[in-house]
C-alpha cells in the first residue's frame, strides 16, 4: 500500500496492521482483526468468510448507498451500460410489483459490474430518475442478504426522520432498533403499494 493509495482512498481497512500503514491511513482506517487461515478447519474457515462478507456488506452500506465516493482504483472507468441501467430498473421493478425485495450481489450480477462506486452511480441513477417522476424509488428494497433489512448506512441520509435518523459512527452496526425496522416496512409498503398500483400495470411493460 502506498500514500499515494492512502490518499485517494476513502477508507483503508487493515487485519492488525493499521499502525504499519503509510502516514494518512490512520485518519481513515478502521481495523478488522479476523483471524488468519494458517491450521484452521473447513468449518472455521467458512465463518471467517462469512464475517468478512457481513463486514464488506457493511462497507457497501456505508460507502455507496449513503456517501459519495471519489473514482479511484481499478474500477474508477467501469460504468454500467445503457442496457444495464434499464436490466437494473427492470429486475426492482419487478421486485416492488412483487412484493420483494432485491440484495446487493442480485444487483452486481445483473449489471457485471464490481461492488463499490459503479454500484452506487447505478442505483442513484435510476432511483434519481424515479423520484424526478414522482415516484418513490427503490431504495428501501435494497437489502443486505443476511438480514432481509438496508444495513446501517441506510438510516445516515439527513432526509430521515430524526427517530430512525444516525451519526454516521454507527453507519457499520448492522443491528436495527424496532423503531428502524418499522420506518424500513413502511417504506417497503409505500414503494409496493405504488408500484403494484393498478395505474402502472400498463406502464414499463417490459418488466413483465
């Protein structure tokens, strides 16, 4: 890792190392102390991912749905294409019609495209255009796999209520108060309700 890296990086996430790091990592960093994989069993080594795959769910959360990212890194020139954007509409659209819900990973291999700042640009793009029509958007359907809820990140927007509203600090607690949960259902409820309505059943046809 070099300072370059660090300073165009938004946050640096270390295994135990975070004082080693080039000069500027420590403002930004936060540390992950899992274990190592060296004499560990199948067992023990599937939690270990399990709990790195909650913990960059969490870093999805905090970083794309609720943050501005800066273009860095390998994927600073991938972009979803026209076609992608409209699969993405097409596939929450569906969703809300449903009565569902759609998770990150469902969302990354509709559009073949990384987790990260080309998710984000993706989901603000159509959500964007939803709301400029008046509709409510998909936001609140996106969810984390493990839980069925938007991880903590969802609740930092300073547009929410100040009831369910957070500090960023706890943008990473995945944990939901029932206060959270119910302003995430009745959000669900509103996006289904309109999308189901009967007065867009003829439109976006495409999404049947």
């Amino acid at each position: 890792m070099t300072p370059d890296l660090v300073a165009r990086a938004s946050r640096v996430v270390t295994f135990g190392c975070l004082d080693k790091c080039p000069i500027g990592a420590e403002s930004k960093g936060e540390d992950w102390p899992l274990p190592g994989s060296t004499g560990k069993t199948y067992e023990q080594l599937r939690e270990i991912r399990n709990e790195l795959s909650r913990r960059v769910d969490d870093l999805i959360q905090r970083y794309c749905l609720r943050a501005e990212l800066p273009e860095s890194g390998q994927h600073a020139n991938q972009r979803a294409s026209t076609e992608g954007i409209e699969d993405l509409r097409r596939e929450l659209l569906k969703a809300a019609r449903a009565r569902g819900t759609v998770n990150y990973g469902q969302l990354m291999r509709i559009l073949g495209i990384s987790r990260g700042r080309p998710l984000f640009d993706a989901i603000v793009e159509v959500d964007k255009a939803e709301i400029a029509r008046g509709a409510p958007g998909f936001a609140a359907i996106i969810v984390r796999k493990d839980t069925g809820f938007p991880g903590g990140g969802f609740f930092c927007g300073d547009d929410l209520p100040p009831t369910v509203r957070r500090p960023f600090e706890r943008a990473s607690d995945p944990r939901l108060s029932a206060a959270e949960m119910n302003y995430v259902k009745e959000a669900q409820r509103k996006i289904w309700d309109y999308y189901s309505g009967p007065g867009l059943v003829a439109d976006d046809s495409a999404a049947n």
